[in-house]
C-alpha cells in the first residue's frame, strides 16, 4: 500500500496509533506535547497536513489553536488542519449527529431534552438541535448554565432552559421524545417507555427504561470526522472500526 508522504502529527498518542494509520496509507508521526503552541506551528511549518489530539491533550490544545465554534463550547480540540493556520475542532459533537442520523430516527418536528451540568458539557449535543427538532428542553446544574448553552440554539428552535432542580423538569422530560444525558447522572424514573435515550455518560442505559440508541460506532464516526478536517480525505466508518483501539 503506498503511504503518503504528507504527515500527520500524532498529539499524546502512542506509537501504536502511527502503525494502525499506516493501514489507511497514513504517515503519522507522534511529536511532542510539552510546548504544545511550538510544535503545532512547526507542524505547520514543516506542512504536516493536520494533527489528531489525544483525549490528554484536548483541554491545552484548545488555547494554542484557532478554534471554531463548536470547539469553543466545548472547551476542547481533538483534531487540528494546517491550511492556512492551525485550525482546531471537536469532531465527537458531530460525530454524535451523524450517529442520530444513521439511526433513522425521526427528529423532524419532534422534542429533545438535554439534560448535562454545564454550558460545556451541553455543547456536545447542541448539534443534535440542527436535524429539525422544534422544541429543546436545556438542563443543567444552575439556569445561568442551561441559558448559556441556549444561546446557541438554532433560530426557530423553542428553548426551555431550567436548572435541574426546578420540578420543570419532569413536565419537560415528559414532552420529550429524545433525552440527551451529557453529563452528571439521570434523575431516577426520568425516562419512560416512549423515550429514546442517548447515554454520553456510559452510566445510565442500564437503568433506562426506554430505547437506548447504540453509540458503538460513535467512535469510528469521530475518527472519520477528525480524519477529515485533519488530511482532507474522507474515510468509510467500515474501514476505520479496526483502528480505533488504538487512537481510543
């Protein structure tokens, strides 16, 4: 298999993650993380075509790149372009999208409750909110929280944001036909039958009583997603199931 010769630098992942790139016909190569902001300028410099960044490394690699907006909610950059800057993103909010729409289900015209701790954390899912729904409930710990991830609701979109301890909640929960748990635990007897669940948190499907939607192929769909911004290339989910191990 040819291999390209255009690199891609490896942010805090290990040497594993460069043989199973190799597969793609990938050049990666891992650099080093202790002056973040001068190795991604050297990448650049040296035109390295982008960067994958390790869960370790997604916080500091926020401040030493050009972050779009979802990144910048989130808090987080977990793949970088070289194109004309350093370029950052947070593939996995996307990712999340993706997997809803790949599910078949229908979100035209439905209602969605997200349900997290902070504005931040709430991010990951704000994306869920361009598929049509018409009305999102917005949880989190305090209503300042809840409002700040609100603002960034599509216009048209209906917002309901409440701190999770306003009894509100469970009118809202009640209405809604999907509930996104982005962080913190699910409020007991929360969920019904008719609910679909999106479980972020890995914590509460087995006490869910609804629908849980499989994320098993959520990380795949974030490599894809990174692998794209960071190369340009696009890559089936398919072919990207194998390596994910070892850029988990």
């Amino acid at each position: 298999m040819h291999v390209s010769d255009t690199p891609l630098a490896l942010i805090g992942h290990s040497a594993q993650a460069a043989r199973a790139l190799r597969d793609l016909g990938l050049l990666g190569v891992s650099v080093p993380t202790d002056d973040l902001s001068g190795v991604l300028h050297a990448c650049q410099t040296l035109r390295f075509s982008g960067a994958l960044i390790h869960a370790s490394q997604e916080f500091a690699a926020l401040g030493v790149t050009q972050a779009d907006p979802t990144a910048q909610k989130v808090g987080r950059v977990d793949a970088v372009a070289f194109a004309g800057g350093v370029h950052g993103t947070f593939a996995l909010a996307d990712a999340l999208t993706d997997t809803l729409e790949a599910s078949g289900y229908a979100s035209r015209g439905a209602s969605a409750l997200l349900l997290g701790q902070a504005a931040s954390d709430l991010a990951l899912a704000l994306p869920l909110t361009r598929l049509g729904f018409s009305d999102i409930g917005i949880v989190a710990e305090t209503t300042p929280e809840a409002e700040g991830a609100a603002r960034h609701l599509p216009a048209g979109v209906r917002a309901f944001p409440m701190s999770r301890r306003d009894p509100s909640v469970t009118t809202l929960a009640e209405r809604a036909d999907l509930i996104v748990l982005t962080a913190g635990a699910l409020p007991p007897g929360l969920v019904q039958p008719y609910h679909t669940l999106i479980d972020l948190t890995g914590r509460a499907q087995a006490g869910a009583a609804g629908s849980v939607l499989s994320l098993a192929r959520l990380p795949a769909r974030r490599l894809a997603r990174q692998l794209a911004h960071a190369t340009g290339q696009r890559f089936h989910v398919d072919e990207l199931e194998k390596l994910v191990p070892a850029l988990g």
